[in-house]
C-alpha cells in the first residue's frame, strides 16, 4: 500500500501512462509477429501487471482473455514461489487446464525488475497456428486433451536474458509451421519486452511511491464505481439457462446454466448445474470461465472504465470441477469458446428483467470456424487457413443490433481481408455479404449475419467446421423475435448439395463451393411497433426482403 499522497491530475496521467504502455506492448506484438493470425485477424492480447499480479494496463483484444493473463502469473508463483522470477526470465505457459484456454493459445510473460525489485509483469496471448495436434491447426473430434498438441506448464523459454535452445527447439518440432511459431514466440518475447521497459520508464518519471499511489487510487475508484452500479441493480436472484447444439461427438445437447444473486454491491454468478464435462472438444478451464462471466460483468456494470486491478473485486463466480466450464484432466478442450458465448448471452438474458435499458437480445453467438489445409498447386507448398465468420447481433432499447460483427469471445479481431486470402491460399471467395432477413424482428430489430461462399482452386482441401447455435439461435427480448440460425451448404444447388455445421477432414476437390450463412441477432420489443419508415430503409439497404416486410411488419417495402 502507497504512503504518499497523489493529485487527481498525476492520478489520471499515470493511468494513461499503464494503459498506453499496454497499447505499445500490443502494437509491438502485432507488428513483430510472423503469422496472419495475429498480425491481420489479432488474435491476441497483453496486459501490464503490477507485482501482485493485478493489471495495471490491459489493450484491446480479445474479450476472452478480459483480467485472465494474471491467472499464468499467479499459477508459476504458486508452484515455484516468488523466487522464481529472476530478472531477465521469459516464460510459457498453454495448459487448458491453467489458462482455461485451448493449447493454441501461447502466453509469454516476464518479470519487470527495477532496481533490483520485482514491480511487476509483461504478459501476452497469442494464437499459434499449430502446437502439434493430430490434425492441422486443431482438431474437430478430439476425445481427450493429448489429441490437441502439446501441453505446457509454466516453463522458461529465456533464462537471464539468454534463449532456453533446448525449449525452442521442443517447440518447433511439434508444430507444423515451425518457422513461424518461433517468429511469433519471438514476437511475444519483445512483447514482455517492451512492457519491462515501459514500466520502468513510468517509474522513473514519477517515482515508486507515486506510481503506487496512482494505482491504488485507480483500483479504489473502479471498485467503488462497479459497487455503485451493482448496488443499482435489485437484490434478488435471476437464472437463465440453453444449451449447445452438440458436443462435435454425440448429437445430444449441452447444457449450459447461470444463476446469478444480487446482494447490495456484490455479485455473484453461479455455474455449478451446467453440464458434466462433454466427450468432445466444447470444455474450457475454469479460468476461462471466469473470464466470460467478467465479459458479461463488463458489459452491464461500468462498461466505460477500463479494466484494472479493481475491476471485478465486487464479482464472485463458482465454477464446479469436472463440469463443461471446469475441465479437468483429460478432457478435450480446443473449442473452449462455444459454450462461453453461450453463457455471455446467458448472464445478459437473466438481468434482462431488472435491467432492460441496458440489456441486448441475444447475438450469433459462436464464433463459426472453418480450417482448409492442403497442397497449393501454385507453389507446390502446403498450407493451412482458418477464420471465425462475422453474424447479427443483438438489438436494444433504441437500437438495432450490428450486423456482420464477430462475436462477443472475439471481438478485438478483424476480419480477414479477401486480397491476402486470395495470394496466400488457393480458395476463391465468390460471395461476401449481408444475409437479408436473418435478423430477428422487433420494435428494434437484430442485426443481420452474412454469407460467405468460398470456391476451392487446388486439387485436394481437407475441411473443417465448427459452427454452434442451430438449435438455439439468438433469442429475442420483450416480445422481440429470435434470429435465423446458421447454415452451412457444400455444394449450393449441385445434385450433390449437403448441409453440415460440424466436419473432421471433409475431402473437398477443385471447383467445390463452401456456402457459409451466418445467424442473425436476436430482436428487442414487438415488431408491431416498429417504425414503418425504418422497415422501408432495410429494404433499400437490403437488410430485409420487400416480401419479409410485408410479411413480418406489414409494410409494404420501397424498392
């Protein structure tokens, strides 16, 4: 705890200062990586932390890993002490298990020494594109973790500022891409980095004591702003429940349940009656549940304050071990995020009640993954892809929902730009746009998904899928109507047309289409009382048919 006293003014610098760093640390990463997946999609996040292991700065990114970068900190102090940060020191951790997430997500963290005192950690998270699974980049079928690639504890990779050659090469021999997994394991070392540097700096300007007051005061302001805005919110208790279209193995459905209690300035979210842990890969650590409920947190309690150390301490989420959101050795994990979505939407769908101007209807929901490997007779090279695909979101009090946005588990990632994926893999993309009338109807209604048809252009792809949500698309709020699912067509209007949401290595050949048709976004209030002239604007927008305005709103559209 600080002893000195801090102006406002020095306060708030200071605070721009952590957040700013966090930003260039980012930017470092991006800008250094090797592979597309982190320098065009940004798959990735880091956060600054302080010495405790709280977050002093944090960049945009994926709202997945929102206040869980400390969680591998806290985890390598737990089983090797505090002693066991050394200055120089880099370390890797991708344990499900630990980090909650699946193993392709790699965090590289360090300590930042000033003076010869530890005063804090660099920590970053990326997507590798392949850790050595049984099939390329990760697979769809997977009944057990050690099918998903190789699993690291807390390791070192750089000892005393010098590269651990031995963990280097353990690395690269168990990814298909080698070369460039290096690359961004390097691009996350000078990451941490840029971190230790820039907290170093801070501390020079203003001195430790004022940096430690400056944060203590900014903690203390989150806390009590978070407190105020729960403490607005009745007390009471208010469940939600759906369910996952399958678990990629079995077609039974999977369960997920929230029951969350309000008592004054607290919160707390209760997981324990969702599903056991499923045979196939839909499981996540429970850090990572953790982690969506705090997205969920975020979007309804001081959404504008970014994320610190004092975010989240009126927040309390039990987890059970051995359920769907609390996996345990060994079940499969490499797509953790399927039923996190799920429970976002769930935690919002439950306070609907009491919070309906802050509320949204339901959104996509998942984050609709294809993979394409194969040999590119171009170059004579093999290669891999994958890509989430945009949807609709959710409507509000006031507002339609977005359209062609990602969803909610990823939503610091771009989209992929069609010229690269033109150069660089042999598909043709045929068609990207909006998906007309696949909102769901409303006073305001929901946003709509998109279409995305791709044209295979080498003699032989293995495709795989991983799409979610069929069978509960994104409902609405307060009279309004739920979206369309998603859909999925090999082959569009040929004899050998099929519709598929899920696939391990389906063997598609030159001139074979792809026709992705993303869900739409849940809808707000009753479509009755919907602005006639606002139909007629989706209309000329093509958001919405002549014939589905007629039909659902009653109106006749303008063409």
């Amino acid at each position: 705890m600080a002893t000195v006293a801090v102006d406002p003014i020095t306060t708030e610098v200071i605070r721009n200062a952590f957040n700013s760093a966090a930003d260039e640390m980012n930017a470092t990463l991006i800008r250094s990586a090797y592979t597309w997946i982190i320098y065009e999609l940004k798959d990735c996040s880091v956060a600054l932390l302080d010495a405790e292991h709280r977050v002093l700065g944090q960049s945009s990114g994926l709202p997945i890993f929102l206040g869980n970068l400390e969680v591998c900190t806290r985890v390598t102090e737990e089983m090797y002490g505090r002693d066991a940060w050394q200055p120089g020191d880099v370390w890797i951790m991708n344990d499900s298990y630990l980090a909650g997430t699946h193993l392709n997500d790699i965090t590289v963290y360090g300590p930042i020494f000033h003076n010869e005192q530890l005063v804090g950690f660099a920590a970053s998270r990326a997507h590798w594109l392949d850790i050595g699974a049984k099939d390329a980049g990760a697979p769809m079928d997977s009944t057990e973790i050690y099918q998903e690639g190789l699993r690291l504890g807390p390791t070192k990779v750089v000892e005393g500022g010098r590269e651990r050659r031995d963990i280097v090469d353990l690395l690269a021999r168990n990814s298909r891409f080698s070369y460039p997994a290096i690359g961004d394991l390097n691009a996350q070392i000078a990451c941490a980095r840029t971190g230790e540097r820039r907290l170093a700096a801070i501390i020079d300007r203003f001195g430790a004591e004022t940096v430690a007051a400056a944060r203590d005061e900014i903690f203390a302001q989150t806390e009590r702003l978070e407190r105020e805005a729960i403490g607005a919110i009745p007390d009471g208790v208010y469940e939600a429940e759906g369910a996952l279209d399958n678990d990629g193995i079995s077609d039974d459905p999977v369960p997920v349940r929230v029951r969350i209690e309000i008592a004054g300035g607290d919160m707390t979210i209760d997981l324990r009656k969702s599903a056991d842990a499923a045979h196939g890969p839909v499981n996540c650590g429970e850090a990572q549940a953790v982690s969506a409920c705090r997205v969920a947190y975020k979007l309804l309690v001081a959404a504008d304050l970014p994320t610190n150390g004092g975010s989240f301490a009126p927040l309390t989420v039990h987890v059970r071990k051995g359920s769907l959101v609390g996996a345990t050795e060994p079940s499969p994990c490499a797509w953790y995020f399927s039923p996190l979505g799920l429970l976002i939407d769930l935690v919002v769908k439950a306070l609907a009640p009491v919070l309906p101007g802050q509320v949204a209807a339901a959104s996509y929901g998942d984050s609709m993954i294809l993979t394409c490997a194969g040999l590119d007779n171009r170059t004579g090279e093999g290669f891999f892809h994958i890509e989430p695909t945009v949807g609709g979101w959710g409507a509000w009090d006031g507002t339609d929902g977005e359209s062609g946005l990602i969803n909610s588990v990823n939503a610091g990632m771009k989209d992929f730009p069609i010229e690269i994926l033109e150069t660089r893999i042999p598909l043709h993309v045929r068609r990207y746009g909006f998906r007309p009338d696949s909102s769901g109807a409303g006073k305001w209604r929901g946003g709509n998904g998109v279409i995305r048809e791709l044209e295979v252009e080498c003699d032989e792809v293995y495709v795989s899928l991983w799409w979610e949500r069929s069978k509960t698309p994104a409902w609405g709020l307060f009279g309004g109507a739920a979206a369309t699912p998603p859909d999925l067509a090999i082959n569009p209007g040929r004899d050998d047309e099929r519709h598929i949401l899920k696939a391990t290595r389906l063997v598609l050949k030159r001139g074979d289409v792809i026709r992705g048709s993303t869900g739409g976004g849940g809808g707000y209030g009753d479509a009755a009382e919907r602005d006639p002239a606002a139909v007629r604007a989706d209309v000329r927008d093509r958001q919405l048919t002549a014939e589905a305005a007629q039909r659902i709103y009653g109106v006749e559209g303008s063409s």
